[in-house]
C-alpha cells in the first residue's frame, strides 16, 4: 500500500482556503498548477460523478465536500488502485492546513513507474499547487526549483 502525504499551513480563513479548494479543475483554477504541468480536466464543474484527469492519470471524483475535501478514484494508469484528496483543516481562525494524500495499492508495471518516476512528478506538482494556492493569497510567488531528476524526466517525456 502506498500513502503520499503533503500538507502546508496558508495563513488565510477556511472560506478564503476553500474557495481556492473549490476552483479546482474549472477556467479559474486557483490551486492546479496548469501553467507548469498538466491541466486537471474534468467533463463538468467540480461535483460527485464527474470524471477527468490530468495527463495519463485518469480519475472520477468520488466524494466532495463544497470547501472542505474532494477526494479522487483513480480509473488509469493501469496498476493503481485507490484514491487521491484534497482537503482542508482548520487550525484557528485564519490558519489553515491544506493537504494533498493519494492511499493506492500498485500492480504490475505501476511498481516500477510509481517509485521510479510518477512518484517524483507527483511531489514537484502538488508543492507547485500549494504555492499557487499560497501565492493567490498572499501575492508573493514562491521561486520553486525542481530537483534534478524532476528536471530530468519533464525532459525526457517532453519528446
């Protein structure tokens, strides 16, 4: 079983938070970081049922909570089962903890793709959301360096 777990604590009320949480996947998204990676894509607004993905990964939204928690199925690649979510904890009255966590079993050639090289692409990604959501709140732009072997495999996927 796997379980990724980032979280980062935005200095904003839960209203302000959850309407970033709440843009996702729609013309103005606030959170997905699209600029740098691929767009989340979903065939309609936000809401349980609708079904999308970014890239080669594939997902339905299976439960979602308006501000607070939106949590994926994975449908593709082959080989992983289980979910990602996006939710939201209130820390007091204008901190508040967002946190991404994908729970996944891998089979077959996902054993290999997921340590060697979704793993990677996934953490530079969400930390590149959490900076959009935390930049959009505060205005200061985090000047984010992706490691070497991110670097590396946008590189080589590229071609």
């Amino acid at each position: 079983m796997i379980t990724n777990i980032h979280t980062r604590e935005i200095k904003a009320p839960l209203p302000a938070v959850g309407a970033i949480l709440d843009s996702l996947a729609s013309k103005r998204d606030l959170l997905w970081p699209y600029e740098k990676w691929d767009p989340m894509i979903l065939d309609r607004p936000l809401g349980v049922g609708a079904m999308g993905g970014h890239g080669d990964i594939q997902y339905f939204v299976e439960s979602y909570e308006p501000g607070q928690y939106v949590q994926f199925r994975f449908t593709a690649p082959k080989g992983f089962t289980g979910t990602h979510c996006f939710s939201l904890k209130e820390l007091n009255s204008n901190t508040v903890q967002i946190k991404h966590e994908i729970n996944m079993r891998l089979e077959g050639v996902a054993n290999f793709s997921w340590p060697v090289i979704i793993r990677w692409l996934h953490d530079a990604l969400i930390e590149d959301a959490f900076d959009k959501a935390e930049a959009f709140i505060t205005s200061r732009q985090k000047k984010r360096t992706w490691s070497p072997w991110v670097q590396f495999l946008r590189y080589m996927l590229k071609g």
